[in-house]
C-alpha cells in the first residue's frame, strides 16, 4: 500500500532543525525534537509568541516535488507529490534550503519495516498490537524495544554495522599510531553517539582485544612468509619516546622467491636505562632471531647507533656482520664538517626565518614583495636540529627569497632600525650559503638515494660513497674557505666510518652487494687491487655456496638438470641440418654454445664479463630474468641484496617522518604491538 503524503506544519516557518533539536528564530530557544512531533513548538508559540501563532487550520496542501516510498515494492511506483506550504510562500523550481531539509525528514524511517498504517492507527505485523498514529514514530520505537528487542530496528544501522564500526575504530588506531586510550575520551564518544544510532561504545579493553588479534593473525602470516626465504637481513633502529623511555625496534628484509623485496618489523624492545650495553642489546637481537626461527638465516645487521655498542666483534655468539645505517653516517660526517663559521651562518639564518615567521606584519610585508618582484610566494623553511638535510632547505629557500627579505628589513615602516641591524646577514655570509648551499644539496641527494623503500639501496652505498669522497668533496678554486674546510673534513669522516682504506673492505656487506648489482658489478670506483680482491671474495662465496649446496643433494641436482640437462631427456630438434649436428647436440646439449654456465667459477667470469644494464634498472628485475644464468649468484644476490642501506627506511620522506613522530606517543604497555600491525599492514 502507498504512504500518503505528510502534511507540513506552518510551525516550521518559525522553527529550524539542528540535529536533535529545533531552534526558535524569534527568540532563539531550543527545544528537544522528537520523531516528527511538532507539539513543543506549537506550545512555544502560543505562550511565548501569540500574536504570531501558525494558523494551521488555515493552510492548504499545494502539490510539489516529493516522490513518496511505496513499501514493499520494487516495480515501478506512481509518484505522489505532496506537500504543505504556507500561503504567503512561493511554489519555484528552487527550492529553498529549509524546504530541503523538510525532504530529507519525510525519509522512511525503518519502523515501518514491522508497522503498517491503517487509517488514524498502525498495527504491529508480529503481534497485532494497535497503536494510535499522529505523525511520530516514538510510540513505534518503544513498542519494538520493550515487546520485539531482538528485532529492533536501528534506522539502516544493523548490528553487523555495528561490528564494522569498532573494527574501523580499531584499525584507525592501528593505521595513525593512537593511544587505545582514545576510545576513553569524551568527545570521540560524543562524535560516535551522534553518528551511530544505539551504537555501545566498546571499551580500551575491547579494542586492545581486537588488536591483539590482528597482531597474533600478522604474527602466523610472517612465520610463514621467513619459513620460506633462505636469508634475511636485520635491522636495529634505535629512537626514544620520552628521556628516560629508550627502544630498540628490530625488523627484517627478504627477497622472495619472484623477486620481490620485502620488510617488517619483528618486535620492539624497552631499554633500560642500564641496559645500553653491548651484551643488552646483542641478547635483544639474538632473541628475537630465535623467537621468529630465524637463527642461521642472518646475512647482516644494519644499526644507527652511535655509540659503537654493536661492531663485527661484539660478541662472539652473533654469526652475522654489522653495518651502520649510512644516513647516520652521513649525519655523523656532515656534524664533523661544520666549523664554528658556518654554525654561526646557520643560527642567524635560522634567527632571520624565525622572525618572519612569528612576525606577521613581516610575514604579509614578504608576500607582498614576493608579488612586486615576481618572486615565487613561497614561505621560509627553518631548519631542525635533528635532521641536517632541513639546513639545506632553509638554504635554498633564503637564497630564492633574498633579495623580497632584504627590501622587507630595509623598509623602516616594518623592520625597526636596530631589529635590521640584528636579523640582517652580510654579503660574504650570503656568499658562504651561496657555496655552501650545493655542497649540501649533493650530500641530501645521496641520502635520499639510499634511503628510498622501494629500491635496492645496499648496493648504492660504496658507489655513492667513493663518488662523494672523488668527486663531489673534492674542494675547487672557487670555494671558499670555510666551504673548503667543510668539504675536507667531510671526507677525512666519511672514510674513517666507512672504512675505505681497509684491507678488509671486500668482506663488507655493502660492498659484496655492490658486485651482486648488475648496475656496479665492474667496481670502476676501486683500485685495480680492490677489484681483484672483491672478485676473490665472491670466488671464495661462491665456493661455500657449493659446499652447502652439496650437502643439501637432491635441490642441488635438481638445479643442476635444469642447467645441464640428460641426454636422454632431451628432446630431437624438430629440424635438422645433418645428422653431425644432430648427434653434437645430443652429445653436449643446447646450452653448450649459451651463456647458461654450471660450474662456479665460470658463473662468476660470465656474470662479470656480461653487459651491465644501465642505472634505472632495478637490479631484482635484472635478476629475476637473468637468475637461471648463474644460479649460484642468483642465490647470493638473495642473500646480500637483501640488506637495506639505512635503518628505518624512507628515513628522508615525510611518510618516514610522520611514523617516527607517531611512534612517540604510544604508551609503554602497547608499543611493541603498535608498531607490529602498523609497519606489517
């Protein structure tokens, strides 16, 4: 049957809804609105606004443009337009927004899903209660609850929904890092009661449940993602929440069967303020490697620590090697260049971007200027203790901006003489940011090279690294001074860090995974000496290689019948030239002219003899074509490439920045779990 239009009271002209309630724009009173119920505001009127009561009796329906809901039917419905107006009102084709708002009212409120009207009543489906009807569901509403509660209606929210709601709640602490704690504040509750009708606000106990789950469901999909890969790489990230609140976040990198580079995180560990030590945190490592099943499975740890707490002989019970994360390096080098010169540049370069940006007088005076010389309308950037690389933004950001800041300190309408004197910075220390400014920008780049998530970034580092020591820290004729000195002292830092000079740098990770990297494999950065003794090195890992591929037996024969296949399990070429050719091939195969090699040493001459792809080539796309080439070096180049450059990845980006600023405020008890379902979603 179809619902008859509603008839709309002309005590709206005076009333408008706000949520759950109507406000009076007479005298601006709010009164609790009810199910459609205009009583309330009828009595309103008449007490408080008599001489402008709504003479309902006098109103007459006027036709427009409300399409009724026919109930229970699908098919297509006549469409009745009715509504009520007032007679001093105008019927246009558009509509004003209140009359909008009295549309979206006469929306079919789910009551009627277990109600049917009948005349002045409406008669309940499943008991056959009768109850009078004026216009208000209320009556409806509690009839369901008390006498039908587990059919009660929810207005198109249904417990299901419900459900779904605290798992949304869940995953958004999950995915912005929050405190559990959220769910306990009052205006989160405010937001979800007046969202969510009859939602029940779960509890922290509720939602720490709920995470725990996830946590435990992430948990048994990466055991048995480590249970397949053959290597793994670690690294130990280092950060602090509060003072006295130290951790130590461990996480792991594979390579997966089709190539694919992969990382998560394994567990954070609280450190005490006691337990800063070698033998601490060695135990913290070893013990998550045993916990996750991954003992024998290290290649290397890469670390930012600063302290030299893990070194290669740490401890004797760790069968990997240590790397320190080379933007820590870097930070490191770049801290042991700046003189006392450009720390004095950098303070007053970062005393003049702090004055306009709490002046807001100079703040509009610069845009202004900006305008005038068609500069772009950029702000300044100041700089952060913590990262170095901001220095070379608030660089760069001054020198486009120069000249507009100098017109705003010269102009005594805005900066006072003595403030101009103070803020404003001399010509041959504009001349230093302007030399000193590149320097910083080649150091920035490599940084961001290295620590970009989606790439192979071990391989890069000795590349880069004796690029910058050759090249780009080389100090030129026109440098000046301070820069000179900043770039030498740099260099002298970069190669006690990265150990250059040594007789053991061909054993390095970082330098192993730059030969197993099609793009640097011919090591042009190096000596002739350092070439010869890192192609020995992979000579000698290879061999170990055999030696455990040997014991293994049936995977390795199995390798071996793909490379060197049976005579009898080859199939007769489908043309043939003579019967010469034919028996040579069955004689030593179709892969012997390939460059398909078997045997170790030969893998490694073919590979290194073999075109390197140029520098936008992902290297484990180069392998994933060219593995079943050299196999054994394929299986290396799993085990090596596999190290991330620095310890948190996207260290540089703002996603990286933003999780690390996250982090900090998570309360001690949830901070392992936290992380966990956040960096393995």
């Amino acid at each position: 049957m179809k619902r008859t239009g509603r008839r709309r009271s002309s005590v709206w002209d005076c009333f408008e809804q706000v949520g759950n309630f109507v406000r009076c724009m007479k005298c601006d009173a709010t009164l609790k609105y009810c199910g459609g119920a205009t009583s309330s505001m009828m009595n309103h009127m008449s007490r408080h606004h008599p001489s402008t009561t709504p003479p309902d009796e006098d109103e007459k329906p006027v036709i427009c443009t409300v399409q009724c809901i026919e109930e229970e039917s699908t098919g297509h419905s006549d469409i009745m337009q009715v509504a009520i107006m007032s007679p001093n009102m105008s019927l246009t084709n558009n509509p004003t927004e209140r009359e909008y708002g009295e549309r979206k009212r006469l929306k079919r409120s789910s009551v009627w899903d277990i109600f049917i009207k009948v005349d002045d009543e409406v008669h309940c489906t499943m008991c056959d209660t009768k109850l009078k009807y004026r216009s208000s569901t209320t009556s409806m509403m509690y009839h369901i609850k008390n006498k039908h509660p587990d059919t009660m209606p929810s207005d198109g929210v249904s417990l299901a929904t419900h459900a779904e709601v605290t798992e949304l709640i869940s995953r958004m602490i999950e995915k912005d890092m929050l405190p559990i704690s959220v769910v306990s504040g009052e205006g989160f509750r405010e937001l979800l009661a007046y969202t969510v009708h009859n939602y029940k606000m779960p509890s922290a106990g509720d939602i720490t449940r709920l995470i725990e789950g996830h946590f435990h469901e992430k948990m048994e999909e990466l055991v048995m993602q480590l249970g397949r890969v053959e290597k793994v790489a670690l690294t130990a990230d280092f950060w602090t929440a509060l003072p006295f609140q130290r951790y130590i976040t461990v996480s792991c990198s594979f390579i997966t069967e089709d190539w694919q580079g992969k990382s998560a995180v394994l567990r954070t560990h609280k450190l005490s303020s006691d337990s800063h030590t070698t033998d601490t945190i060695t135990e913290r490592l070893l013990n998550t490697v045993q916990t996750w099943g991954i003992a024998g499975k290290v290649t290397a740890c890469v670390h930012n620590n600063t302290q030299d707490v893990l070194s290669a002989n740490a401890c004797a019970r760790v069968t990997w090697d240590y790397a320190t994360c080379f933007a820590t390096t870097l930070q490191l080098a770049v801290s042991d260049g700046l003189s006392e010169d450009l720390v004095r540049i950098i303070v007053a370069a970062g005393r003049l971007v702090k004055h306009f940006s709490h002046s807001l007088l100079a703040s509009e005076a610069l845009e202004q200027k900006q305008v005038q010389m068609c500069l772009p309308q950029h702000k300044l950037i100041q700089s952060s203790k913590a990262r170095w690389d901001t220095i070379c933004d608030m660089f760069e950001r001054l020198l486009e901006q120069r000249w507009a800041i100098k017109a705003v300190l010269s102009d005594r309408t805005i900066t006072h003489r003595q403030e101009a004197q103070t803020l404003e910075i001399e010509d041959d220390c504009w001349q230093i940011i302007e030399n000193f400014t590149p320097v910083l920008a080649t150091l920035k780049w490599a940084t961001t090279v290295i620590s970009a998530e989606t790439e192979v970034s071990i391989s890069n580092i000795y590349p880069i690294t004796f690029s910058l020591i050759q090249t780009h820290l080389v100090p030129k004729e026109n440098d000046v001074e301070q820069v000179s000195e900043f770039k030498l002292k740099v260099q002298k830092s970069l190669r006690n860090h990265m150990e250059v000079d040594s007789n053991d740098l061909a054993s390095k990770p970082a330098l192993i995974a730059s030969m197993l990297d099609p793009r640097h494999k011919h090591l042009s950065f190096l000596t002739p000496t350092g070439r010869l003794a890192a192609k020995v090195k992979l000579h000698e890992l290879v061999s170990k290689l055999d030696v455990i591929t040997t014991t293994v037996g049936p995977k390795d024969e199995q390798q071996e019948t793909l490379i060197t296949p049976d005579i009898s399990q080859v199939a007769m070429p489908s043309q043939m030239r003579s019967d010469t050719k034919n028996t040579m091939v069955l004689l030593l195969g179709d892969n012997y002219s390939s460059s398909y090699a078997t045997d170790s040493e030969a893998q490694v001459d073919y590979y290194l003899r073999d075109i390197a792809p140029s520098l936008d080539i992902n290297p484990l796309d180069w392998w994933r074509v060219n593995g079943p080439r050299f196999p054994k070096l394929a299986t290396l180049a799993r085990h090596y490439l596999c190290v991330p450059g620095v310890s948190l990845p996207s260290l540089l980006s703002e996603a990286g920045q933003t999780f690390a600023t996250m982090r900090t405020r998570l309360s001690p008890e949830h901070v392992d779990m936290m992380i966990f379902v956040n960096r393995n979603a």
